[in-house]
C-alpha cells in the first residue's frame, strides 16, 4: 500500500507595497490595507500617482470614498505647489536670460517645464535642478542672491555650487555647473549635448533634456548617485517617472541610444534591476529586450526585502556602512577614502 502526500504551498499574502502596485496599475484589492498602502506611497512621493491611478481604474470598489478624498487633497496641494515651482523656474530662467544665459533643467524640473499647465505632472518635487557653465557658476550664484536667494549651508558639491532657498519659496534651487559624477562619467558631454532641446518658458528660455536623455539621467541619478544598487532601497518615484517616460507615445525613446549607453555589466545592471521592479510593482517591462541575470534576480530579491522591511534593510545599509568605514580605516584612509594625513 502506497501513501501518497501532496503539499500546496500557502499563497502569499500581499503585503502593502504588493497592493500599491496593483493599485498604481489599475487594479485595486478588495481588502487592501489603505492606511499602509497610503502610508508607502506618501512616503515615495507618490501620492499624486497612486490618486490618478485609482480615478482611472475600471473597478472602484473595495475603497471607500474617504481614501479617494485624501489623495485628492495631496494631489490638488502638489498641483498648487508644482504652479509655484514652475514661477520661481520662470522667474529664475528671465533673469539668467537677461545676462545672456540659457540654463539647463534637468530631473523634476524638466518635467514641469514641459507640461501644457502644471497639474498634468504627478511628480512631487523636492528641488528645481538647474546647470549652467562652470565659467559662470559664481555668476549666476549672485544673481539668485539678487533675487533673495540664500545659500544653504553645507550644500556645494563637486558638481553643484550650492542649494538656495528663499523665504517665500515652496522649493530649493539646486545650482549644478555639471552632472555629478556618477552621470558624467558614462554620458560624457560631448555624447549628450546634441540632446538638449530649448524651449520657451512664458518670455523665458530655457533648455530641457529629450526623452531618452531624461531617461538615462533619472536612470543613473537613482541608481548610481542616490546608490540604489549597492544600497538597495527602492525609489519609486523615480521608477514611476521612468515608466512615464518608457510608455508615452508621443515622445518614443530612443532605445539604440539608451542600449549603447548602458552597453557596460554595471549599467546594464541598473537596466535590470529597474526592469524587474517596474515588472512586479507595475506589471509591465520597461526597457524592450532587457537581460535577465542570476545577479540581477538576487539583488531584485533584496531590494523587495527591504522595500518591505524598512527597518531590518537599514540596519543592513547601517552594517555595509560599517564595515567600509572599517576598512578604509584599515588601509590608512580616511572615513570618505581618502589617505590619512
């Protein structure tokens, strides 16, 4: 007599960033949990999104009327601060234009710069991100102290001259005389500058990435300069954003480019790794053809792990901190890697 045993594995349970997904894609769960569901999308920035998402989705039940009435007022309160976002960029622009200076915008920016009003854009911004030649940095530093413009302390990089904030702002001004470096150096400028389109803002004048430079840029920005690969924490406003601009018809992207420019296993990588979350979380590729990889595949899993357990992923991030201190210390280096005086 045989005995024969068959297990079934237990289904498992969505967790809150797995309902925001289904949410984001149009597909709202019956019982979704809204207070953590709201809680990871405000904390992402994407509100806006998840309030668009909803209003759009063909079945509108399983919410009550009271998740749509918050999320109206978080989108209705970022239209109003992105409208003065998008005064203080045209202010600033006519002013730089004055002296003959056409600044470039990037990020956040961008996006507003390029809508028909600016409650088309769901994207929260937390800066204006603009560029101008290094030979005119400190220049254009003193006209934003004209405008009253107050340079935040601690805020210079090595591509960037400073933050400036002022008092009646609802943003900062991130003035950058260059990419930071982790852009710089895989989109050199002479391979981006033919891709820099200008544009009119009200009497102002400006210039605006295309499509698939904006793409690369946010691509690299999160995922290299924000270190989203070797952290591992997710930014999902800037996988929201690439999203956007992957699917909108009206501007294609020029994926030959994109594919040149990430040729190397370490972009490549962040190709991935974007790939696959826009997979899970959005239900759809978004970048045509892109590799699958054992590498990619494990750190997908990790960045799951601390999207869903925020604390136990920073204790990690914490403890990978650590130990590069540690080792820095070790070969005679300073905490940032440089050599000990």
């Amino acid at each position: 007599m045989s005995l024969r045993m068959s297990f079934t594995a237990p289904a498992r349970q969505e967790t809150p960033l797995d309902q925001l997904g289904r949410c984001l894609r149009g597909d709202p769960p019956a019982d979704a949990d809204w207070l953590a569901v709201i809680s990871i999308a405000n904390i992402h920035f994407a509100g806006p999104w998840l309030y668009r998402s909803l209003k759009a989705a063909p079945r509108t039940d399983g919410f009550d009327q009271e998740v749509l009435d918050y999320l109206e007022e978080i989108d209705d309160a970022n239209n109003e601060r992105n409208r003065r976002l998008l005064s203080q960029l045209a202010e600033i622009t006519a002013r730089l234009n004055a002296e003959g200076i056409v600044p470039r915008v990037f990020k956040g920016a961008a996006v507003l710069a390029r809508q028909a009003r600016p409650g088309d854009s769901p994207r929260m911004l937390s800066d204006l991100d603009l560029m101008v030649d290094e030979s005119r940095g400190a220049e254009v530093s003193a006209l934003l102290g004209d405008l009253g413009y107050e340079l935040i302390e601690g805020s210079i990089w090595e591509h960037s001259v400073g933050s400036f904030f002022r008092d009646d702002s609802v943003g900062a001004v991130d003035l950058h005389t260059r990419m930071p470096a982790n852009i710089e150096r895989w989109v050199p400028p002479g391979t981006r500058s033919a891709r820099w389109q200008t544009v009119r803002l009200g009497d102002a004048e400006l210039a605006l990435p295309d499509a698939s430079l904006h793409f690369v840029i946010n691509l690299l920005h999160d995922m290299l300069h924000d270190r989203g690969v070797i952290s591992g924490f997710l930014e999902l406003r800037y996988l929201l954003e690439l999203a956007d601009l992957a699917g909108n018809p009206a501007a294609p992207l020029d994926w030959e480019w994109i594919r040149d420019i990430c040729r190397t296993p370490r972009l490549r990588l962040c190709c991935e790794l974007q790939d696959r979350m826009s997979r899970h979380l959005l239900g759809k590729s978004l970048i045509p053809g892109c590799e699958m990889t054992l590498q990619g595949a494990i750190l997908h899993r990790r960045r799951l792990f601390k999207a869903r357990h925020d604390r136990l992923g920073r204790w990690e991030w914490e403890a990978i901190l650590g130990a590069k201190r540690l080792g820095r210390r070790l070969r005679g280096q300073d905490p940032h890697g440089n050599p000990a005086s």
